[in-house]
C-alpha cells in the first residue's frame, strides 16, 4: 500500500518569490511529490507525498533543497470509513 503524507515547509526567512518557485520546480523533480503549492500562514509551502516506501526518506530528499528551512510531514491515517465523510459533504450547496 502506499504511504502519502501532507508535509509543511518553511524556507530561509527573506526567500523571495523567484526562490520560492525554484524550490516549488526542484520538489515536484522528485518522483514521489504530487505537488507542491506556496500558501499564507504558519507555513511557506504545501507537498503531497505519496510513496511505495517510506515518507521519511521522501522528507529526507525534500530537507535537501536549498532554502528549505524546516518540514513537518503530516501522515494520512486511511480511514475504512472514510465514504462516510463524502457522503455528508453531498448535503452541502456548492456554487
């Protein structure tokens, strides 16, 4: 089964928006990284992992980039009743 993890980064503080998009292209050069999206907040960064090994050896290649400060890796627990979440969502009005 494969493994998947949300990982939060934060970059060298002062890391301009050039830089940021660097380390964006050099994330999503690694295999396992699905995206890897800048947000606002607590964190600089968003990256879906999901690998066939470990997560922590995808965290370990992702600590490696330049700029790349510090990550939380944030492990998806696979629920088996995890339908039950969608089927709520479906009473909620969309646009």
């Amino acid at each position: 089964m494969a493994h998947r993890a949300y990982v939060l980064a934060n970059l060298d503080q002062g890391t301009e928006r050039d830089g940021v998009v660097q380390v964006i292209r050099m994330m999503e050069q690694i295999d396992e990284v699905s995206f890897a999206e800048p947000v606002l907040g607590a964190f600089d960064l968003v990256v879906l992992v999901e690998s066939d090994s470990s997560v922590e050896q995808v965290v370990d290649k992702l600590s490696a980039i330049d700029k790349v400060r510090e990550l939380t890796s944030l492990k998806v627990d696979f629920l088996p009743a995890r339908e039950r979440m969608w089927r709520n969502m479906s009473g909620i009005p969309s646009e």
